[in-house]
C-alpha cells in the first residue's frame, strides 16, 4: 500500500531529477558535480547506516530546494 511518505519520496526525487537536467541544459558543470556529490554521500550513508534511511528523503528534499535557487535564480510562488 502506498502512503504519504512514499508520494513525498517519489516527489522529492523526481524534482531532483528534473532539476538537475535543467543544471545540465544551462551548462552549470560545478553545481551538478556538487550536488550529485553531495546526493551520493548521503545515499551511501543512509544505506551503510540503518538509521539515516529516514533522514535521506529530507535531504533530497533540501537538496531541491537549493537546486531551485541556484538553477532557477527565484523561488517558486504557489498561488
């Protein structure tokens, strides 16, 4: 059965995704190395320790959000 925290999951990994294309068709080479670094240290955590996997979906979640200031230049307004 799929739940809210599966949906916010899906969610936050899709904009992720999507983001960081738009990083790649606007050529911003550094931002991807570091974001997909720091996108990989915490896959690696959260599968090496147990206790992290909860905190993962969060951090990609954050990870979004820097990348939309970054790649995007503004915030997005809702409404």
């Amino acid at each position: 059965m799929i739940g809210s925290p599966l949906v916010a999951w899906w969610v936050a990994h899709a904009a992720f995704w999507v983001l960081l294309a738009l990083a790649v068709r606007d050529r911003r080479w550094r931002t991807i190395g570091v974001i997909g670094v720091l996108w990989v240290i915490g896959y690696i955590a959260s599968s090496q320790v147990r206790s992290l996997s909860l905190f993962f979906m969060p951090y990609v979640a954050a990870l979004d959000i820097a990348l939309v200031f970054i790649v995007l230049k503004r915030d997005i307004r809702f409404g």
